[in-house]
C-alpha cells in the first residue's frame, strides 16, 4: 500500500520556505520532492542543499534537476549560517548535487559552509550527506577534518542494481568513502542508507548491512523508495511494515549503533533525534 504523508501546507513551512527564498538557498526537501517535507518543515529542521541545484549525475530515482551547473555561489556558506541563526536550528543536516565539474567535487565549499555555522552559531550541530567525490581521498579528508558532527554518505542500493539505479556510481567506491570516514578520524559518526522497493531481496539488503558494519558504519537507515513522478524509475514492491521491522532488528544483530527503518525514513529525517540517539 501506498504511504500517505503530512500534507506540506501549514504556517510553519511557508515561514521557512520565505526565509529560505529571501537568503536564496535550496532544500533537499523542496528539490527532491521528499514525502516527508511537512513534517520536517513544520519540526523547523531542514536539509539544505549546497553547490546549486543542478547535478552532474542523472540517476533515473533522482528528482533533483540535472545538466551543467553554475559556479558555487561565494555568499552561500554565510547565507547558510544566517537561516540557521535565524531558524534557530540546533542542528542541521548540508548535502549537495554531485558536483563532478569542480577539481574538488565540491569538497571545499562543504568546509566554508561547516566554518561558517560554527563562526556565527557554534551551538548548532552539524550533519554533513556528502556524494562520493569520484573516490578522491584527499577531497573527503578535507571535510571529515572540518570536523563536522556526523558524516553521511548514502549507499543508495544493492551492488546488483548499481548499474540501473547509480548513474556514474560505483558501490565499492562508495563502501571505501565510509571505512575513510573513520580512517581519517574516528571520533566522528559515520552514516549511510538505502532505499527500498526497487527490485533488490532481502538477502542483498543484509549483504549491505554486512559491508557497511565491516568498514566501521555507526548509523544505517532504510526506506521506501516512491516515484517522484512518471519519468523516474517505477516502484518494484512496497515493503511491509513487518520486513522494515525485521531490516532493524538485523542491524542492530550486525553492529550498528543506530538503525532507522520505516517507509517513510529518508536518511536526513529526524537525523537529530538519530544522533542524540547515538550519542546516549
């Protein structure tokens, strides 16, 4: 069965969409059509996307738009930090479109956002759901230095689906971006997902867990995937509440500190209450 969702409309999210138009920056939220945008906006978190909002990639799952990118926007990093003062958020989640155009995938603009919320309001924590880079260490090591509360790289699918799902992906790359994670500094979260319902079995998604819990993954979520429209790959399955139930119970076996698992888990939803979760 379908899920039905909180519808988006309420005070709360037209105050926040106002103050995110004002300060021109994008949302995951908004640019990916996410279900789960009502509740977020009217929680008053959001997960902002940085670098635009074109992507380099076209994965067929995706409802972000892609093509050729403008250059990074110079005054995104402080307008980043002002909405978060403003909203008066405690904790914030900065993703970004692939930026397979930039030398650095985009990795330096990720540290001049994390300086900035830190310089005009240190109290907030910060989650940072980064792309793979192109496997470039030295990129990822540039973030992970900046010392950012939690590091997400979402795994997306089963390696059997990679080449359907992952336009430009590559699954061992990005298993190898999580185990660098706590390479570079194990004191920081580490954090990944999947979705759900795109023709993979259960025995692929208990391989994932496997793969992530053997290169150190401390959180991992798991949701259903719903088409975003009729151009975008169709659903295979909806999963039941019972196998999302069972999908948690198997991480927790595995190793995870934390497993988030439910139609409509998303791997940034309710990433704060994940965290104080982890961290208690």
């Amino acid at each position: 069965m379908k899920p039905k969702v909180k519808s988006p409309l309420s005070p709360e999210v037209f105050e926040l969409k106002k103050t995110l138009r004002k300060l021109n920056l994008h949302t995951v939220c908004e640019e990916a059509s996410c279900p789960n945008i009502g509740d977020c906006f009217s929680r008053r978190t959001a997960t902002f996307m940085i670098l635009g909002d074109r992507c380099t990639r076209a994965c067929p799952y995706c409802d972000v738009s892609h093509g050729k990118p403008k250059p990074p926007d110079p005054k995104e990093p402080l307008h980043i930090a002002t909405a978060v003062k403003e909203l008066g958020l405690n904790y914030v989640v900065i993703t970004s479109v692939n930026r397979d155009d930039l030398h650095d995938g985009g990795a330096s603009h990720f540290v001049k956002v994390i300086q900035a919320i830190r310089e005009n309001y240190p109290s907030c924590k910060i989650e940072v759901l980064i792309p793979d880079f192109q496997g470039d260490f030295e990129a990822l090591k540039m973030v992970v230095e900046a010392k950012p509360t939690v590091v997400n790289h979402n795994i997306e699918t089963v390696p059997s689906l990679y080449g359907e799902i992952r336009h430009r992906g590559n699954y061992q790359r990005s298993i190898q971006i999580i185990k660098w994670i706590k390479e570079i500094d194990s004191s920081i979260y580490s954090k990944s997902g999947i979705m759900v319902g795109l023709g993979e079995t259960k025995q692929e998604v208990f391989n994932v867990m496997d793969d992530l819990a053997k290169v150190g993954c401390d959180i991992f979520t798991v949701g259903q995937y719903l088409q975003p429209s009729k151009n975008h790959i169709p659903v295979k399955r909806y999963v039941s509440t019972e196998e999302f139930k069972e999908y948690e119970k198997v991480g927790y076996e595995k190793g995870f500190k934390e497993v988030y698992s439910g139609t409509l888990v998303r791997s940034s939803f309710h990433a704060d209450e994940i965290f104080n979760k982890v961290r208690d």
